[in-house]
C-alpha cells in the first residue's frame, strides 16, 4: 500500500480524484465519478486518502460500512502550519488557505456546527462548507502544505504531527459510530437513589420538575441561614455568608469546608447533587443516549495543547457514581486503560535528561522510583515535587521541592524553565512535535495559581487547560501555562500517536473490538470477552510504540493501568 489519493465529494454523492505524487501534485489525470462510496471502496491498496476535511468524507463512508486506513486532513493540517508560523487564528479553510496563495480577500470560516444532542443522522451529515472550492484549488493547497511542512523548525516532527492528528480524526469519527455502551435503566435508577423523585416544585422553583432531594437540602440550607436561600445560585450563597459573619470569594467546596457553620454540609451535598443533575439527569439522558449508546461528538486537538473534547454531551467529566450506568453488552466486556504518570514520563523524554529517563525507563511506579533516589523514599513528597515543576508551583514548599529537583534532574527542570521564560517574553513555545502555542494576546489577568481570574467561580478548570484567549497580561501567569504547555501538549501528541497504533493494531488482527472513549490519558475499548487479552496487550504495545514514534529511541516506558470490568465504574 503505497500509493495516496486525493478525494473531493460532489453533488449528488458523487467524488472528483487523482492519484498523488511525492510533490503533493497530481501523478495522474483528474476522474470524476458518480459514487464517492463506491470510489474508495474501489481502491483497497490507497495507502492515504488526502481530502479537504475528515467530517466531509469520512461519515458518509462509516455509514457505508467502508473504513480508511490513513487519511491528510488538509484543513486540520493547516490549523495546525498557521499555530507554527505564529498565525493562529487566521481561518483554516482550504478556501482561507487558497486565498492566501494568491493575495486574495479571505473568506472567514464558517461557524462551528451546534451539537446535536442523541441526533444519530448528525453522525453521517458532512461538515457545512462556507466556500466551495474547485478541485484542483485544492490540490494546490495540499502542494504548498508539503512545501510549508519543510519549512518547519523540525519538518519530519510536523509531519509526523498532522498524520498523527489526522489519525485522531479517524478514530474520533470512528468512536462515534460506534458509541460508548449505556444502560439507560441502570441510569435511571440511579437518578432516583441519589436524587429522589422529580415533582413540581412551588415558591422558589415553580414548574420546574425538581428533585425531592435537592428540594430538602435547599429547605435545610435556608434553615440554617435563618432566611430563604437559593443555593443554586452562588452569589445568594456568598451573601448568605456574609450576612451570618463570613466571607468567602466562592463557593467551591475546599473553600467551604473550612467553614464552621451548620449550612456548609447539606451545600456541598447540594451542589454535588445539583451538578448530577444538570449534567446528567434525566434530561441529559433522554438527549443523548440512544439504542444503548453514548455519542458525544469527539473534537481532536479541541485546545490550543491538542488535548481532545467533546462537542455537547460532557464526556470528558462523567462522575464516578454515573460511570455505573457504562456497562458492556451481553458477552463483551470494557477493557479500561489509564496511562501511569504520562507527562512525568513526557518530560523525561522530551528533556532528554538523563536521570529523569532512568527513572522512568521501568513500568514500575515512577513517583516511588523518584522518591528512592531524591525524596528520602517518601512518594508524595516526591510527586508534588515533580508536579510542581511542570505546574509551575514556585512559593513556599514549591520553591525547595524545585531546587532539589533541579540538583537531582537539571536537564529536566531546565525545560520547563526555558518554556516559562519564552511565554513570558510572549515567544512561540512548541510541543515535541511542532504544535505551537500563541504568543501572548488579549488581557485576561490570572491570580497566583494560574487561574484567569475572571473564570466562572462554579466553572473551574479541571485539568490545568486554558485557551487562547486566557493568554496573559500578566507575564508570570503566561510562563506558568507555556511551562504546563511543553509537557501536556507533548503527551497529546504521544496520546494521538498510541490511539493511531491501536486502532492499527486492532484491525490487522482482525479483532470485533471497537474504540469507545478517549479522554486525556485513558482509553476504553469494548470487546467480546475472549478478546480481551489480545487487547491488553494491544494496549501495552501501542503506548511504548508511540513512545519510540513520538520522541524517538530512549529508555523511557509508558506503561498502562487496565482493568478488564462488565461496567466502567469498576475499573477505578
């Protein structure tokens, strides 16, 4: 299989293509024909397909029950040549990219699509196109793509990086084909154990349909306040407070819980109940899960670190409690997959310090290995240590756990440095791989954890992530996120790289089993039971493979946790 192809759909479900040479120019006449199906389907031995947008084609083939086996994803490739030529957020359409060939007005992208709750036509619908462009426009484009890759600080890491996103793409599409397996009674039983029945609720609620859980919990909560109370709402909660004697900034838990007050425990209750409830109750449940499956619309490379979510649906924060409502089909099972200490792990490889990568060239706990040889043996110590340098935590116990990481590990803790210093003096910072992060840009202030300061109080960040236009005003923040950034974007290309070798692997061995989730550094793949094995082992493969790809030959392993369960909330 050597050969590459591009591809265009047309009216009517038809397909215009030609053959590819080394150049990224056509090494063939252009054919038309009637069915873009019937056309790919015809040509077994096309090693890559090049087309303008995986979401265009690649539905339409799924539905046909026809899979690729690699494909160009030209508009995510020039996501992806825009962020590396500091350029990020110019439009990334094939029409935007044509237009810039020739200093022509360009066309602004079209607005993204709006999820479409439970919608299982949405799945085979292509993407909509703000601006057709002609065949061989975009085939033009796809030429100078090759000639800008080669441009590239490091061209092979680029390379490798838009074939590695364009795997994702696949896989991504794929997943939601096939759906994360749901129990929708099991769902339903569990709403009524933790929240009670749904009534129509009167005063502060009326009409709505609320649980009589929640219900109660609002009535103690006033009751302690002296006064009615909206907990749902939180600044009627810090007011509350404040009328009773206390100040607090929100009303996250930890702060919470260092509040004597006889109000504080039935709130954190409440607010956990609550947040089941409005991101997966009862409505979310009728919205979303349909025919026993899960479908949330997975978006590769969603943030400006390549880290992966959804489009609607929240299935990247599904809570442990809800997870029993994943279970596996008669005679199949889950076989769940955490990646051990994956950005540790990252930087050994991507600092290419020596101590660090001996630490973490064994599948042995990489925390306990490191506190054998800088900590004194003691674990946590030596993980806060570790994570502190990649989060930037530079104050108080901070500041001496780096200076003996920086003694034991100089390479290592040096990266990281060298990324803070580029943010703040507002520099392109980049991953392993090329994925390049923006400089600094627009004015949003963070506070002394590295949290904008004008996040939601009840939306907080729960990975460390920020977006583009958190960049910094305030310098030391910005270092503190392209710190992060080196690493955590370097384990999304590791992450985009294992998913491509499993889904790779799977396939050769002919196997029935199916990639169904995927969410930072965990995996999930359903199976018949008997298959389970072969996929561990896939699994344990893939993620060392990806590691000698990603950052090329060093002793650095990245071994998985797997459990093999029926229903997902064992697995933890």
């Amino acid at each position: 299989m050597t050969e590459r192809w591009a591809i265009a759909a047309t009216e009517a479900g038809g397909a215009e293509l030609a053959p590819l040479g080394d150049d990224g120019l056509p090494a063939g006449p252009v054919r038309q024909e009637r069915d873009l199906v019937a056309a790919v389907r015809a040509r077994p031995d096309v090693s890559r397909w090049v087309w303008r947008s995986t979401a265009e084609i690649y539905p339409a083939l799924l539905a046909a029950g026809v899979r690729v086996n690699r494909c160009y994803d030209i508009e995510d490739a020039e996501l992806l040549l825009l962020g590396h030529e500091g350029r990020l957020g110019e439009p990334r359409s094939a029409a935007a990219a044509w237009a810039r060939l020739h200093n022509a007005p360009v066309p602004a992208d079209p607005p993204p699509r709006a999820a479409s709750p439970g919608a299982q036509d949405s799945l085979f619908e292509p993407s909509p196109v703000s601006t057709p462009l002609p065949f061989e426009a975009l085939l033009e484009v796809y030429a100078d793509q090759q000639r800008r890759h080669e441009a590239a600080e490091h061209p092979g890491r680029m390379r490798l990086l838009t074939a590695a996103e364009s795997a994702g793409l696949l896989v991504a599409a794929e997943m939601n084909v096939a759906g994360l397996p749901w129990r929708a009674d099991v769902h339903h039983a569990l709403l009524t154990e933790l929240l009670g029945e749904r009534y129509a609720g009167g005063g502060r609620n009326a009409g709505a349909a609320e649980p009589r859980r929640l219900a109660e919990l609002a009535d103690e909560i006033s009751a302690a306040f002296g006064r009615r109370v909206r907990p749902d709402l939180p600044n009627d909660v810090i007011k509350a407070f404040a009328q009773a004697g206390i100040r607090i900034k929100s009303t996250r838990r930890w702060e919470l819980e260092e509040i004597d007050h006889p109000a504080v425990r039935p709130l954190v209750e409440y607010k956990k109940l609550y947040r089941i409830w409005t991101a997966h109750g009862w409505s979310w449940l009728q919205d979303w899960v349909r025919d026993g499956r899960f479908r949330p619309e997975y978006t590769p490379g969603g943030t400006v670190s390549g880290r992966w979510t959804t489009n609607g649906g929240g299935a990247l924060q599904i809570p442990k409690i809800i997870r029993r409502a994943v279970v596996a089909d008669p005679g199949w099972r889950l076989v769940v997959a955490d990646a051990d200490q994956m950005e540790p792990r990252v930087l050994a490889a991507i600092s290419r310090d020596r101590g660090l990568m001996e630490v973490a060239g064994s599948h042995e706990d990489l925390y306990t290995r490191l506190s054998d040889r800088a900590f004194s043996g003691d674990r946590d110590h030596a993980k806060i240590a570790l994570l502190g340098a990649v989060y930037g935590q530079t104050s108080g116990d901070g500041l001496k756990n780096l200076a003996a990481l920086r003694r034991r590990f100089p390479a290592a803790v040096a990266y990281v440095d060298d990324a803070a210093k580029a943010g703040e003096e507002g520099r392109l910072v980049r991953t392993w791989l090329g994925r390049t992060s923006p400089p600094a840009a627009g004015a949003g202030d963070f506070d002394e954890a590295g949290i904008p300061q004008d996040a939601p109080a009840e939306s907080p960040s729960q990975d460390g992530e920020f977006t583009p236009g958190y960049a910094s005003s305030n310098t030391r923040a910005r270092g503190r996120f392209t710190r992060n950034f080196v690493v955590q974007g370097s384990a999304a290309d590791w992450a985009l790289l294992m998913l491509a070798a499993l889904r790779q692997s799977i396939a050769a061995a002919g196997l029935r089993a199916e990639l169904v989730f995927f969410q930072h550094d965990e995996v999930i793949v359903h199976c018949p039971q008997e298959e389970a094995e072969k996929v561990t082992a896939a699994i344990r493969a893939a993620g060392d493979l990806a590691g000698r790809i990603t950052f090329g030959e060093t002793p650095v392993r990245f071994p998985f946790t797997v459990a093999v369960v029926e229903c997902y909330a064992d697995a933890k």
